[in-house]
C-alpha cells in the first residue's frame, strides 16, 4: 500500500519523490529494520545519488555493526572495558563517515 500510510508510518520521509524504487526500498528498510550502524550512518540517506557515498555509509555501517557485536558479546569481567572500547571505535567511524561523505560531494 503506497500514499497516505506510508507517509505517517514514516514521518520525515518525503515521498512526493520521483524515484518509486528509492521509496519502495525505504519502505522495506524501515519495516525489516535498520541496524544500528546503517541507522547511525543514515545509510538511505543519499540525495546526490553519489555511488561513493553509498559505498562510504554501507561499509562504515558494517564497521560500526561489528563494534555492536563486540558490545554484545564481551566475557563478563571484561565487559565494561570492551564495551567503552567499542563505543569509541563506534563515534570515530561515525565521524570518519561524514569527513569521507564530504570529500566525496565537495565540488560536485
């Protein structure tokens, strides 16, 4: 079903774009869910249709999944050390992200 429901199941999207396919796949992400990586890096998220930029968010999602992984799975007595490591390794990739993304848009 595509309209009016799609629009308030995902407030903030615009949907009056041209590309149907683009929209089709928002959709489906949102309702399969976004891991956390793709959500912090806002992988859907590429106005310019930049193929660099896709690249850029797809595998610092990857990055930032695995740090998740290693936050979920840290031997008890190592658990808060672990999880501070990879919550710093997290926000360094996030921050690498945007510096790359804005390498790959300047001048274009």
């Amino acid at each position: 079903m595509s309209g009016p429901r799609d629009q308030e199941e995902l407030p903030g999207y615009d949907f009056h774009a041209e590309n149907e396919r683009e929209r089709k796949r928002l959709m489906a992400e949102h309702k399969e869910g976004m891991s956390i990586g793709a959500q912090r890096v806002r992988e859907s998220f590429n106005p310019s249709e930049n193929n660099l930029v896709d690249k850029i968010k797809r595998y610092t999602a990857d990055l930032i999944d695995l740090c998740e992984d290693l936050k979920n799975s840290a031997p008890e007595p190592v658990v808060k050390e672990q999880a501070r490591l990879a919550c710093l390794a997290q926000t360094a990739y996030e921050e690498a992200a945007m510096w790359a993304v804005k390498a790959a848009t300047t001048n274009k």
